[in-house]
C-alpha cells in the first residue's frame, strides 16, 4: 500500500559502517520469464494486495478494494471468494490454518487478523486480533505468533498465538514504516516503504532491538522504490518495488542486489509456489499487482 514518505526513517540501527547502498542495480544474471496467471481489470480499483499458498494445491489472494479473498487451482480457476473487509497480507500458520489481514486502511481502527480453514468448501472467517489500525504486511513464526507491519508508526506489532499483544517485543522493533515481512530462520527481514532510502530491515525474533538494516536500495532520495512486500526463494530475498514495477533480489548476507524483474505493473507482494500443482518452487515465483492481474514468474 501507498504511504506518505520519511527522509531515513527513525529508530533504525545500522552496523557502525552502515549499510550496504546500492547504485543503480545491474541487471541478475538468471533469465526470468513473466506469464499471466490471471488478467486484472482497471488498474487501483481492482487491487490485488496480498497472496500466499495452502501447500495443499490452492492459491489464496488478498483483494484489498473488493474486500475479499480468493482461492486459486493451478489451472488458474476460482475455487471460492469469500468477504474480508480490505484483505491484506495473508499468510500460512504452522497449524496449517490460514489467517488474513483485515482493515487495511489508514483511516481505520478497526484492523485485525481473521483465520479460515483452507480446507472447507466455503470458508468462514473468524476474527483473531482486532481493534489496531494503519496494518499491512503479516509473518507468523513456528510457534504461531503474528507480526504486523504498519506503514505509518513505529513498531512491528507482535501478537502471540491467543491474540495478546507483546507490548515488549513491539516496542523494542521500533522501526518505523515497514510494509513487507518474512521470517527466515530465527530472523525477521521488513521492508520499509516509507524511506527514501528504500532499506531492507533484519530484525533479530528473540532480539528485536538489535535490529539492522541490510540494504538500502534507493541510494538518490528522488528514486525511493516504494517497497512491498518480499519472500525468501533460493537462499535469498525477492522484495517487490511497487513504484519502479521490479523485483529485487537482495543476499541478505552481504546486502548485494540486482534485478530480477522489471516492467510490471505495480507490483504488492510476491512469493514461491509451494504445493501449487506443477509449479516448481524452485522456478516459480508468484506476483500479485495493484493492476489485479496475478502473474507467474519462471527462474532460469
């Protein structure tokens, strides 16, 4: 989602070296192919916010404007819809249910995350965290706590598996402006859209203040790349540039970046197919835009 902007955004530490800053990226060395998965309609009003996969052989899409969310076959047909008021980031929990962001709108209090059951014939949502505001991205971790990004405060909220708030944990990630989430190991990677910079964030899960950046991305203030969402594909991340329409690769070792991807429309969220039929999650990333289209994209 789209967001006012900082000049280096607060309460984030970098090493006393700083950061890795890209230049312009170079192109990766892998070749990446783009297909449709499925076409949008009229590019902002049709939305597509958020997807992730079932492991069971369904696609589930966040669709923000319509406030819905969807469930794809590899094929590319529509299983079911159901209603989430503004469906954002949507993830997998280890207990193999899946949960939703709900009120994904800056001018409400009343976000929170739903959980459905992949598995029934028609879904039926049920809340699990409600009453917070200004939410986008989510992660959830093997134990089943949930992490909520926020584009316009500080703090990547913690919830544990009962709903609770981790007052703590959430004051010590004071990060301000983070859109994307994906835990890798015991590591928490958060993009931030609301910095000139464009950095890439890691935030230690047992350790939150010692939080760093791994990367800025936007290294000319007036080229800010308004970061999305990202995933973790062959042993490094791939985070979405929603204003230049690429895809980044970053190491998150060493902070290198190039670029994977360009020429989409608006890109909000990407991730790998796992359990998707004949996608190789070892080729396929999956792309969702604010232009509604879905759309596969095969590495190498």
């Amino acid at each position: 989602m789209l967001a006012a902007l900082t000049v280096g955004g607060p309460g984030v530490s970098t090493a006393a070296s700083g950061p890795p800053a890209a230049a312009a990226l170079d192109r990766c060395p892998e070749r990446a192919s783009v297909t449709v998965f499925r076409e949008g309609g009229i590019p902002l009003l049709d939305w597509r916010e958020n997807l992730e996969f079932d492991g069971r052989g369904t696609l589930w899409v966040s669709h923000v404007t319509k406030h819905r969310v969807e469930g794809y076959a590899p094929d590319g047909t529509l299983r079911t819809s159901f209603a989430v008021p503004g469906a954002g980031g949507i993830r997998r929990g280890p207990d193999g249910m899946m949960y939703v962001n709900f009120g994904v709108n800056q001018l409400t209090p009343h976000g929170g995350i739903m959980r459905f059951d992949p598995a029934a014939a028609q879904p039926r949502p049920e809340k699990v965290v409600e009453g917070i505001s200004g939410i986008n991205g989510l992660a959830i971790d093997a134990a089943g706590n949930f992490y909520v990004s926020r584009e316009l405060a500080t703090g990547v909220l913690k919830f544990r598996p009962d709903g609770t708030k981790d007052e703590e944990w959430t004051r010590k990630a004071n990060v301000f402006g983070t859109n994307g989430l994906e835990i890798v190991g015991d590591q928490l990677y958060a993009s931030v859209i609301t910095d000139t910079a464009s950095p890439v964030v890691r935030i230690p899960l047992n350790d939150p203040a010692r939080h760093t950046r791994v990367v800025e991305l936007s290294p000319n203030p007036l080229k800010l790349k308004l970061l999305d969402d990202l995933t973790y594909f062959r042993d490094e991340l791939v985070v979405a540039s929603f204003r230049d329409g690429e895809l980044i690769r970053v190491d998150p070792a060493t902070g290198r970046s190039c670029v994977l991807v360009s020429g989409l429309r608006m890109p909000s969220s990407v991730r790998v197919a796992r359990g998707f039929g004949d996608h190789d999650p070892r080729r396929d990333l999956f792309v969702v835009e604010a232009s509604g289209r879905v759309l596969r994209v095969t590495v190498g």
